[in-house]
C-alpha cells in the first residue's frame, strides 16, 4: 500500500537545540498511527513541524506526492491536513459554534452546516452547548471542541497531539470512542499521546521517538505485548 504520508530524515530545531534528529514515518491511507514517547522526545514538534507552523532544517515530508517542507500552514490546511494541538487553543471568548466555523474557513460556506451538524451528532455535548463560550467548558468538553474544530476541515489526514492530557478516565474513554468513529469513516489518523495503552489499542501500528530519533515501529499489537515498551511506557500489564 503506497503512503498517504511519507516523512523522511527530518531535522527540526529551536535555536541551537535539534528537537528532531532526522525522524523518518511512513502512514498509509486509513491507517491510525500513533507516536509514543516521553515529554521532550519531540512528539509535538513533530505534529507542528508537519502543519508547517515549525520550519524544518533538513529532510522531506511527502503528502499525496507533493512535498509539504516549506509550504504554508493554511495551504496545509487546504491540501487535507487538520490538527487538534496539545493543550487544546480552543479560542475562549468564542462560542462553540464559532471555534467549529473557524475550523471550516478552508471550506465553501455551502458546507459547513452539514460538517458541524456531523460533528454535533459525533459529539451531542457540544450542540448543547454551542451558544456557551468556549473558556467556560469543561476540560473534556473542550477536547471535543478541538477535534471537532479540526473535523470541520474535512481533513484527510487528522493530527492529534495528546487528546487525552488532563481529562479524568471516563472522559479519556469516550473521546477515544469518538476517534475510533472517526477512523471508521476513512479518516488517516496520526496520534501523539502519552496514555500509550489506549493509543495502542485504537491505532493499527506505532512508532517509538527518544530524544528527537524514532527508536522502535511495529504493529500496535507488537508494541503492547513488548517487555520494552511495557516497562517504558504502560506501566503494570493488566487484564483489559
């Protein structure tokens, strides 16, 4: 299967600090991947290096054949690739239904009431709540509002960066059923999270980044039974 996204020996930096040290990935189309990793082992740097907001120094990335180094954010944007950030930016004095209409400014205006009606129906929550300023939802509440803000550019590939960071286990597990809806559409999936164990069992394969190098990639079935990512990463074993 050819790859709908095609990362090769990329290097990014801050400064005088190489945050990526020449990170190679592939994702094919309908694949979910995720990206497991430590905090400073440049998983976010990744994520934002691919939406063109970080500039690369070296290497290549390859979407639907056409290289992205160098491109603009908002071109990005347009040529299918949407990302929900870490930490979530949803934009506080706006309404839920402004965030979602800001995600969709890439689309024809005919379309964005069918897009943010499927985001409501992914996410009932939220049209409860879609006169409600986002600044006053709660942490999961507004998780939702940022996937679904990405959601509202119809992307091709969706960038997750930590969906779960902060949310309390019942609230993480019902945003992961969302995603696995979301995959189940035909969505690529490229998944940057530290509960490495739910990310595992959503996604088809995963990668393992160390200090800006990839380090370890296999099938996400490998990854969770490996005495080595076990130790690193999830912790006890448990029956589940």
């Amino acid at each position: 299967m050819s790859a709908l996204l095609q990362i090769s020996d990329l290097h990014v930096s801050y400064g005088q600090i190489e945050a990526l040290k020449g990170v190679s990935l592939e994702v094919a189309k309908g694949e979910v991947v995720a990206i497991l990793g430590s905090n400073g082992a440049g998983k976010t740097t990744l994520m934002r290096a691919l939406s063109g907001l970080l500039k690369a120094g070296a290497g290549s990335i390859i979407y639907r054949g056409e290289e992205l180094v160098g491109q603009r954010a908002d071109l990005i944007v347009r040529k299918g690739i949407a990302q929900s950030p870490e930490g979530r930016r949803v934009f506080g004095t706006l309404t839920v239904e402004e965030n979602l209409g800001l995600g969709a400014y890439t689309r024809p205006p005919s379309e964005v009431s069918g897009s943010r009606a499927e985001v409501y129906k992914m996410f009932p929550r939220l049209e409860e709540r879609r006169l409600q300023m986002a600044g006053t939802l709660s942490g999961g509440e507004q998780q939702m509002l940022a996937i679904g803000r990405a959601l509202m550019a119809k992307p091709t590939l969706l960038l997750l960066d930590e969906p779960s960071l902060g949310l309390a286990p019942l609230i993480v597990k019902g945003i992961f059923t969302a995603l696995r809806e979301i995959a189940n559409t035909g969505v690529t999936v490229l998944l940057v999270e530290q509960n490495a164990r739910m990310a595992l069992k959503l996604a088809d394969r995963g990668y393992v980044l160390e200090v800006g190098r990839m380090v370890h990639e296999d099938s996400a079935a490998n990854l969770l039974a490996s005495p080595e990512v076990q130790e690193a990463y999830l912790g006890k074993t448990d029956a589940h």
